[in-house]
C-alpha cells in the first residue's frame, strides 16, 4: 500500500511539472486568441471584453477552450510555485555529483517539437480541439512515463541548467556544466535534493 501511494504522489509530481512545461504555451493562446480591441479598433468594455468567453453558449467549443486554459494556467502556476518551494528552497543532504560528462537537456528541441504545433489549434471545432487535447495527453504519457517531465523551459527561464550525466541522472542547477563535471572529478560535496528517482536539484555548499 505504501508502494502504491508513493508512486501515486511521483506521479503526480510529474504530472504538475509536466503541465507547468506548457506555461509559455497557454500565455501564447491567451493572447493570440483573446480579443481586446472592438470593430473600431478601441478598447472593448469590461462587460464585452468577459462575453466574448460565452459568447456562443457555455457548451461551445471557445468556452470550452477558455475553461481548460485558464485551469491550467492556475494549475502550472501553483505547481511551478510549489516546485521551488518544496524543493529548490529544501535543506537536502550532502553528496556527490556522479558522472564524467554533463551535458544540456535540449529543452529547445521540446518547444519546436511540441508547442508551435499546439499554436495552431482552432478554438471554435470541437475536432480541433479534440486533436489537440489528445496530443498534449499523448505527450504526457510519454514524457512522464520516460521521466522526461523535467524538459521545462520555465527553469531554463528562471536561470537553471538541466544537465544530464553519462550516468543517466539528471540534475537541475544554476551550476555550469564545466563547473558541475570540476566537481565531480574533484570529489567535492554539493548539496542534493531528490525529486523523483534519478532527477536531483543540486547547489554549491554555502562556506
């Protein structure tokens, strides 16, 4: 039973990180789709800016679409905030950083791959939607199940490197690569804290 809950709450771990990836992506269809300006090109009113979210019935396919964006808008904030609290500012234990070679996740790669496709969703078919929604599961799947989760350019954005090892694991870091690999031919302690199996947030020990 423990087993099961502990996989349970990685699981979920995974899952919030996996969303908050997406971040930059709902910001982009918020403001490619939102509608700010009337016909004569001024601002619209508060009471025509929110109708234009319900404007063809609370069961088309726009509401819909603004619903499960800003869900997971609020989602991925409060895992992103979550995720450095929880862990980025957690005490962690000392170890030391295994491997010879460090190299950068290809978080750019991700972005090409997977958001821009997503950009061109049209919010008024419910078949547009449809697809969208089962691509972004689809990816899901895969990159929780590979534990791939990690490829978030929200941490590129918030000045960490994700570097993963010759070894297999992963490490989430402000540190360089060239100071991460000087540290582990040296042998020196780091401060580690462990996210799910092999993927650590490692820092300099404070002298």
């Amino acid at each position: 039973m423990r087993k099961v809950v502990m996989r349970l709450g990685q699981n979920i771990i995974k899952s919030v990180l996996y969303l908050s990836s997406f971040l930059p992506l709902f910001i982009l269809l918020l403001i490619q789709n939102l509608q700010i300006l009337d016909e004569k090109n001024k601002f619209m009113g508060l009471k025509a800016f929110f109708y234009q979210f319900h404007s063809d019935g609370y069961l088309s396919p726009a509401f819909i679409f603004w619903s499960v964006v800003a869900m997971f808008i609020i989602l991925s904030i409060l895992g992103i905030l979550a995720f450095f609290k929880l862990y980025v500012k957690s005490v962690g234990v000392s170890s030391k950083v295994v491997g010879d070679t460090f190299r950068r996740a290809d978080t750019l790669g991700y972005i090409v791959t997977y958001i821009v496709p997503l950009m061109s969703m049209d919010i008024t078919s419910f078949r547009s939607l449809l697809l969208n929604f089962l691509l972004f599961f689809i990816i899901g799947v895969f990159y929780i199940k590979n534990n791939q989760f990690f490829m978030n350019p929200i941490l590129n954005l918030s000045g960490y490197n994700i570097l993963e090892s010759d070894t297999g694991t992963v490490y989430i870091t402000k540190l360089s690569p060239r100071k991460v690999k000087e540290k582990a031919n040296e042998g020196e302690k780091i401060i580690s804290i462990n996210i799910v199996e092999d993927i650590y947030i490692i820092k300099e020990i404070k002298k």
